[in-house]
C-alpha cells in the first residue's frame, strides 16, 4: 500500500480530514498519479497511520477522508546512533537511506581528518534539506512512525562529548587497522540488558586516523574489526547495523 509523509498540522481532528498541499501535493498527485477515490496512508509522526480516501482535487490542494487509524510499532529499544564522517555525497546519501530501513534513530555526520569535507562551510547550502528528503522518502517506504532525525554536522571533538553525556550509552568504532577485536567476540563480553543507546561510528573513505583513534579509546570506544576485507562505507554501515540489530534482538 502507498504512503505518504505530511505534515501533522495536516491532520483536522474536528472533521477527520487530512488537508495536502504543497510538495506532498505535486509528489502524490502529479507524480504518483493518485486521483480522486484513491485510497492509501497518510504518516505524520505521531505514531500512527491514517488510511485515507481522496475525496476532492483542487489545483493545488486536495482533501482526503479518515477510514481508519491504526498504531505504527515503535522503534525497540535501545535506539541506535550512527555516526559517520562525512563520505562523498552519493554515498552518505546511500547511508542514509539504509539507516532509515534499518531503523536508525539518529544520524551524526561529522568532520574528521580524512572526511570527504573537514568543515561546515565547505557544505553546500540546502544538503541537509536534500538528505531530510531522502528520510521522508525512506520513511514512506518503510512505514516507520517517525522520521529519522539528522543532525547538524560538527567537528569530530564536539561530537564525542554528545556521546559521553549518558554514562550508559554503548559504543564502538570500526577500524580497518589493528584493532582490538574482532566485533563478534566484543558484543559477546557485554550486558545487552544495560545500554539507554547504542552509538557506532564510521569513518569515510579515508577511514580513521591514529589520532581519532586514540581520542576514541580515550572516551572507553572499543576498536572492532568487520573482517580482513576493507569495507566501502556504506557496507561497512549495514554490515554493523545488522549485527547490531540481531545481538540486541531490535529486528
């Protein structure tokens, strides 16, 4: 069934009406070629799917019926942090993508060493609104209940004090150098029942420096190995989610 992302304001709670316009308007009815009597989901971030039928057309806005409301899962707990050091542009836009299926909570890009741009000027205006997009559109596909937040980018020092200030967050780093172990045998030392969230960085397609991966260790950051492959950063990224989704059964 389709779905579309609106805005909750959308939402008229007196009449049971979903109003849309704006870019939703053009992308549901001018692309996806949805007409009066369609029928698919409405989400808008409050935990719920609205199943709708188109009811009037107008030359900018359209108007939609409630039928029914159901309950969208939430996300299982503990929520995953993923942070990445900002790779070439397709490929964080891959990442992003695929955090959202796979049920990140939130993205951290940053700038590091070897990132693809070392500071927040060099980032072109309106990129953050186009990997905003690609949430929404990941969201619609998946039928989460709420979007995946993206934060602003920062220098990698500030964002390892974000990390350290929950004393119960877990993290780990992967590391295509000698690291300390290989990740299977890490996860298999630790309390699953203990983390409030889990953090994992990666790096861009420079990877980490002996300098970042000292200040990682300093802060109580394993180093883990994915395999004697080096991975490109978007395998490396789905390859740690899912095997973190399957050890702390967040599937």
């Amino acid at each position: 069934m389709r779905r579309y992302w609106l805005d909750a304001s959308s939402i008229n709670t007196v009449t049971n009406e979903v109003l849309i316009k704006g870019d939703p308007f053009h992308h549901i009815f001018d692309v996806c070629r949805q007409e009066q009597g369609s029928k698919f989901e409405i989400i808008v971030g409050d935990g719920k799917a609205y199943f709708v039928e188109v009811i009037s057309i107008e030359k900018k806005q359209a108007k939609a019926q409630i039928l029914e409301i159901r309950t969208l899962p939430a996300l299982p707990t503990p929520h995953i942090h993923m942070a990445v050091s900002i790779p070439k542009y397709a490929t964080i836009e891959s990442v992003i993508e695929k955090a959202v299926e796979l049920g990140v909570h939130t993205i951290h890009p940053f700038f590091s060493e070897h990132s693809f741009i070392r500071k927040s000027s060099s980032l072109p205006e309106g990129k953050l609104d186009r990997w905003k997009k690609i949430v929404i559109s990941g969201t619609q596909q998946t039928g989460r209940g709420e979007l995946m937040q993206i934060e602003k980018p920062v220098d990698f020092k500030d964002l390892l004090k974000k990390f350290n200030q929950k004393p119960s967050a877990f993290g780990l780093f992967a590391y295509e150098g000698v690291s300390e172990t290989r990740i299977d045998r890490y996860l298999k030392t630790l309390d699953k029942t203990q983390p409030s969230e889990i953090w994992l960085f990666v790096g861009s397609e420079g990877g980490f420096s002996r300098t970042e991966v000292q200040e990682f260790q300093q802060v109580g950051l394993k180093s883990v190995s994915l395999g004697e492959q080096v991975l490109r950063v978007e395998t490396a990224c789905i390859t740690l989610l899912s095997i973190l989704k399957y050890e702390f059964e967040l599937f």
